[in-house]
C-alpha cells in the first residue's frame, strides 16, 4: 500500500487504520474498506508518503523519524468533510426552530447583518474554524453573507490553518431585509473580486453562492451562470427543496420554469462542482437532472430534523440507474452540532425513515470519501493513500465511560464503527492534522 515518494517524510502516527478505495454503497463494504489494525501513516511537505501494516513501513521510515502511536484503542482516517455549512450562523446555533422561512427572517438575517463589521467576523470564523478541528473536519462548503467581508475573514483564518476549504459571498437581491440586499451587477462585481483574490491560492477554493432562488431575482441568477463560464474550475453552491412551502414559493416566483431545480438549470447553473443543499423534495426528473449534470446534493440530516423539512432519502438518489453524487454536511446553524459523528447518527435515523439501513461503512464513507467525490476533489483528499493531501483525523474508540463500556462486547470493526457515529461526539475527537501539521489536540 506504500509507494516510492520524491517527499521526504517528516512525521509518522502509528495506531488503526481506517480508508475506503471504493464505494460502499456500491460494492460489498469489505471489498472497499481498508482496515490495518496496526498501521503506520507518514507525511512529508503536506501529504502522506507511506501507508501501510506498521512491521513493514517502519522499516522504510528514516531511523530517526518521530511515530507518534496512538494505540489500539484509537482510530486513524482521513479527516472528515462537510459539504455544506453557514459560518455566520455559528453564535446562533441552537434558536428555537419553527420552520425554514420563519426561522431564516426571525434568527438568520438579524444575524447576518452583524458580519458588516469584519472584526466580528473574523472572531466567528475562528471560532468556526477552531470548532471544526475539534471535531475532525478538515474540508468544508461554506456560507459566508453579502458582505464581501465576511468571506475575507473566513479565507483569512483557513489560509492561517492551511485548511482546504471552499466559500463564497452570498448573492442575495431580493425577498430579504434590505439590509442584506445587494443587487445584480455588484454580487457579480464583488465576487469577482473575491475570485481573483483567493480562488486557487494554497488551499482555498471560491463558491459562487446565489443564496436560493427565492432571495435572486432572474437577473441576479443570469451574472451567477456568466461569472461560473468565467471561472468554471470554481464551486456554486446554493439550497434546493429543502422545505414544501419554499417548493411553492419558486414555483409562484418562476412560474415559467418547470421545476425548481430548472430555475438552476435554465441560468446554467446545474453542472460539475455544484453543491445543493438539502434536496429532500426533488422529483425523479431532476434526480435525472443532476445526474446527468453532474450536480451533487448535500444532505443535512440534523438541520432537516430540526426544522422539520423531512427526511432525504440518500439511497433513492444515489440508485444505480443515474447516481447523483452525495455528500454530508452539517448545515449549522439550523444544524444543531458541528460532530460528524453526531450528523451520521442523524443520517442513519433519516436512513431509517426511508426504509432501509444505513451500515457503518457507508456512513464513514459519505464523511469522507464520498464528500470529497461529490466535490471533485477525491483525488487531493478523503482517503490515506501516498500522494493524498495528509488531512487527518484520529479518533478515540473509548471516548466515554458507556462508549468504553460498550465497546468490549463489539464483534467486529463494523460494529465498532457504528457504535461511535451512535454514542461518539466531539470528545472523541483525539487529533486532528492539516497537511501533515497537528493542528487540534484533545486536551
């Protein structure tokens, strides 16, 4: 599982290991899981160098290289991804619910005004950021708000971490406090401007961000698609039938379009490297849609739970017909934890609802390998293999007393893994890496 690297390593953690070559919803999980009870993951000049049993890497390693071992009771896998995730709702996490349209006017929008000020800002995305290492996620899709600002403050602490992360200004020109509200031609002008500043330097990646259809008027959704032709190696990221009476409302704002994902559609803004938010209500033809555009959805099982919008059948979309790329994420801060354990567990009731069961393998999966392939970025991270960026996250199986306690009567490393996306949070959390850096330790 090693292969020659020009990198000289600098570092090594030794302990379980956990990665996925393929898709477990696709194949059998033993034939795509990668389990090494006692493996060894090198890295030098920010990706990993060596994978493989410990026996026979550490002979490879320079005699005076620093293995940092965890033990047998840890777990070593690719840091997690989120694919969806509004940092500026991070002070308001936890505001009494009531649905998505009430709960965006009521809580969401007097709080976004506050990001005018970039030194609030840039407070939140530390402790936004800060509370991602803590819980193991290395990669995420991120919300910022209208002001341009606000995305600098982001960018600015990722780039500080060297985090790979992905966001964008949203793009938002009606149906909102005018406050909040820019207009076509200065979305287009201000996003530009963030493109050329931060797209492709070290890790970050630029998000078009039109907020959801309801909030863009057709102009506004027109100079989304032209500025995506523009630079289309960047992300557009946006909401899609999250909620039946936000269903409703496009329908009566485009009455001329056929669906909700056709207003997307028709401003050319359904194609690779685009992250739906939510897609609990699409119709079988637009599952079609963004198959055959390559679009992928962003399921957000612990926000859906909390404002009620349903419950996203992730099997229905990803069936072997037309596959529609799936990854998870968070969506704080109608997302009630920033633990992806806490979102899989969620995924897995969500799962359950629709009738079928969602296995361990396919949950550990979708938090990594799966996300970053519906980012299109599962040739950089997501998975410990030389030449990967050496994002990484260790785990702690025995986290908590009932965890510990449970934990001695498991079969099976399937078992396992499913015991810690029920009963793991945060605490489980014991290190989380960044190219190669430990950037959060537990304690």
């Amino acid at each position: 599982m090693n292969v020659p690297h020009t990198v000289k390593p600098e570092g090594a953690i030794r302990g379980p290991v956990l990665t996925f070559t393929g898709d477990p919803f696709k194949q059998a999980p033993d034939e795509v899981m990668v389990y090494e009870p006692d493996g060894i993951v090198a890295f030098g000049g920010g990706k990993i160098t060596h994978f493989g049993p410990a026996e026979v890497i550490e002979k490879q390693l320079p005699p005076d290289i620093e293995i940092t071992n965890y033990g047998p009771d840890s777990l070593i896998s690719a840091g997690f991804l989120d694919s969806h995730v509004h940092f500026p709702q991070t002070p308001m996490i936890g505001a009494f619910g009531e649905q998505l349209l009430d709960w965006l006017n009521t809580y969401t929008f007097p709080m976004e005004r506050r990001y005018a000020d970039k030194t609030f800002a840039s407070a939140v995305a530390k402790m936004f950021l800060n509370e991602c290492l803590k819980n193991g996620i290395t990669t995420s899709c991120v919300y910022c708000t209208v002001y341009p600002q606000s995305v600098d403050a982001l960018f600015e602490e990722a780039d500080r971490l060297g985090m790979r992360i992905a966001g964008g200004k949203v793009m938002m020109d009606r149906n909102a406090p005018d406050y909040l509200l820019d207009t076509a031609q200065t979305s287009y002008e201000e996003s530009k401007v963030l493109i050329e500043k931060w797209h492709g330097h070290n890790r970050i990646m630029y998000a078009i961000t039109p907020r959801f259809a309801p909030t863009s008027s057709p102009e506004q959704l027109a100079v989304a698609g032209a500025l995506w032709d523009e630079y289309p190696d960047c992300y557009m990221q946006t909401h899609i039938a999250e909620n039946l009476e936000e269903i409703e409302w496009v329908k009566s704002l485009f009455p001329e379009r056929k669906g909700y994902l056709d207003v997307y559609d028709h401003y050319g803004l359904c194609r690779p490297r685009a992250v739906f938010g939510h897609g609990i209500h699409l119709t079988e033809d637009e599952l079609c849609t963004m198959h055959q555009t390559g679009s992928a959805i962003a399921h957000c099982p612990t926000s859906n739970f909390f404002l009620g919008s349903g419950f996203f059948n992730a099997r229905r979309a990803m069936q072997e017909e037309r596959p529609v790329r799936v990854g998870i994420g968070t969506d704080l801060g109608a997302g009630t934890s920033f633990s992806m354990l806490t979102t899989l567990n969620e995924a897995y009731k969500a799962a359950q609802l629709n009738d079928y069961a969602l296995t361990a393998a396919q949950a550990y999966y979708m938090a990594t390998r799966g996300t970053a392939q519906a980012m299109y970025i599962d040739d950089k991270v997501g998975s410990i293999a030389p030449g990967m960026e050496a994002d990484i996250v260790v785990l702690d199986m025995k986290s908590t007393p009932i965890i510990d306690y449970r934990m001695q009567f498991v079969k099976d490393i399937h078992e396992a893994l499913f015991v810690q996306m029920t009963l793991g949070d945060d605490r489980a959390i014991q290190a989380t890496y960044i190219a190669g850096i430990k950037r959060y330790s537990r304690g």
